[in-house]
C-alpha cells in the first residue's frame, strides 16, 4: 500500500504543505504496486525451522573468498559443548569445510540431512573431517547423538537464499554511472526515512542520498529538497508516482511503502547526470509472487488520498475554493 503522508516532525511553510499535499496525492494509489506481496521460498522457511532451537545460531557467517573454512565440533552452546561453531556458513563453490574436534561434549559426528556424507562417531580433540562443496545449494547437517538438543548446523553454497539473510538486489544497470551508490542503505526499523534530493554527486548537486535505501513495509519515505542544483523532480520508473519539478529548499515529497519490491526514481531533468534512486521494500529476492495492481493496493486508495485533510486543503486552495494560492505556490512546479 502506498498512501498520502506527512511527517509531523517536518516544519514546513504554507507553500511546502499545498506542494506535498498535491503531490502525494496524485502518486499515491498507483504507488502501491511498486512493492509487491512476496512469500518466502520453501528452502528459506526449512532452513529457518532447522535453527529454531539451536542457541548459538545467530546468523550465517559469511566465508566467501576463503578456500578451506573450518568448523569447530563441540563447540559450546546448547547446554554444554553441543555446538558447530559457526553454526552456519556461507561459502562459493568449489571450497572445502573442515570440521574439527574440540574433544568437548563427548562422541559427535557430523551427518547430512540428505545422506550426502557422514563422519565416524569420534571424541579425539584435533581429529578432523572434510568435504568439498561443488554447486550452489544448502547442506544442512547434524551430529545425530545431539541432534535433539540443537547440535546442528548448514553450509550455504554460492547464492543459494537461506532463512532470513538478505539477498543482494539485483539493479541491472539502473545505478551504472551513478557515482555516490555504493550500496542499500539498511534503514529497516525506522518508521520515517529521509532522502536528500539534489545531494552533492554526480558532477555537482545532482543525486539522491542515500541513492538506496532498504526499509520496513510501511515505512514512510521522505524525499526533502537541499535547494541546491537547480529545480529537481521525482519520476517512478514505472510511472506508479511523480513529484513536481521544485527547487525550493525544505520542500517535502512523501510516500508510504506497503508489500515487498523494489522502487527505482529518477529526476527527469537530470537524468543524463545520472541522478537516479531507488527504494527496496523488504526482501524481494526471496521469491516475489506477481499479483495483479489492484490487490497490492489496499487502503487508502486514489480518492480517499485525495481527501486526506492535507491533501484536501490543497485542492481547495489550488482550485479556487478555498482562498487563491499566493504566487509563489503556482510557480513552484515550474
């Protein structure tokens, strides 16, 4: 759901609301389907269930680069020495994990879920056991005496998803030439995120900042005008949602991402400076189920936008209702 916002923290003149006020007004329904519904992949939701009870499990610790990785076996977690350390790992193909024996806990083997491979039954501290992994994949594994106790573990193979990690997002070539992405900016958790627009790069004041930003579905995105590198404009790539030409510092543009997706932008009037941007809205690389416009759109909807209080006010205004907008608010979109 994408619907007309304001954030009450932002102090703005008479002239910055009626702008804010027609803007997210007009953009705000169809923005809805930039962010679409999504559901996590079967491998994900078994990898997630494996780690419900193993204590030591925080995250996949990431190994890529590394030719051999080791893996401690009687690690301590799970109520005593009953832990692969990491727990998790995330390697490219063609590595080899070695997992070593602390000599805690007792007896432990390591054992694949699948049947692929299976260490002896073995206690000796410094006794190892190895295997290469060759293809993308998920290799969960435990060590069967212990396995009820939450003495598991996986190896991730290259760019196979798994559980809650997020996935890189794939661009294409939208940020190619933009010269401050270097990035998703991970504002997840904070309910209002602001984006400067006409930020220092790309040969002068021409660029959003962050140029990626990754939040919450829900979250309230807030472009704000630094008033440097003449007048800019915000155009959906997709055409979901377009802000007035405004060159105006302070001036406000907002919206609200609902779903889960990915949002590119750009400013028309700079696009050959590569001003460009993007919103990701969840995780859309685990799996996006394509749904039609009017079931990612729920809510308010065009109209009920329309007559928000803010936006209300703004119609009247501009359409002679209410008193006449004074000069300077029928210039700003020129």
């Amino acid at each position: 759901m994408a619907t007309s916002t304001t954030n009450p923290t932002i102090a703005c003149s008479r002239r910055d609301v009626l702008r804010a006020g027609v803007g997210t007004a007009v953009g705000a329904a169809a923005a809805g389907a930039v962010a679409r519904p999504v559901a996590a992949t079967d491998g994900a939701s078994e990898f997630d269930a494996w780690f419900e009870n193993v204590s030591n499990y925080e995250e996949i610790t990431d190994e890529r680069g590394a030719s051999t990785v080791t893996v401690s076996v009687g690690a301590s977690g799970n109520g005593g020495d009953f832990a692969f350390e990491p727990a998790a790992v995330r390697v490219d193909p063609g590595t080899t994990v070695v997992w070593e024996w602390t000599g805690g806990g007792g007896v432990h083997n390591v054992a694949a879920t699948d049947g692929a491979y299976e260490s002896d039954l073995l206690s000796e501290a410094g006794t190892t056991f190895e295997r290469t992994f060759e293809e993308n994949g998920v290799s969960l594994y435990s060590c069967l005496p212990h396995e009820a106790m939450g003495m598991k573990g996986a190896v991730v193979i290259g760019s196979a998803p798994a559980g809650d990690e997020l996935r890189e997002v794939d661009y294409g070539d939208w940020f190619d030439g933009v010269e401050n992405f270097s990035g998703t900016v991970d504002k997840r958790g904070e309910q209002v995120v602001r984006i400067a627009v006409g930020a220092a790069g790309n040969g002068g004041n021409f660029a959003f900042e962050p140029a990626a930003v990754r939040v919450d579905p829900g979250t309230t995105v807030v472009w704000e005008w630094t008033g440097k590198g003449d007048a800019h404009s915000l155009a959906a790539a997709d055409g979901s949602f377009d802000a007035e030409l405004v060159e105006t510092a302070g001036a406000t543009y907002a919206l609200q991402f609902g779903g889960v997706g990915v949002s590119k932008y750009i400013c028309p009037s700079h696009a050959a400076e590569a001003m460009r941007g993007a919103v990701v809205v969840g995780d859309p690389m685990a799996g996006v189920i394509d749904v039609p416009m009017t079931a990612a759109v729920t809510g308010v909807g065009v109209l009920g936008a329309a007559l928000s209080p803010l936006a209300f006010g703004a119609f009247l205004a501009l359409h002679g209702t209410n008193d006449e907008p004074s000069d300077d608010v029928a210039d700003a979109g020129r």
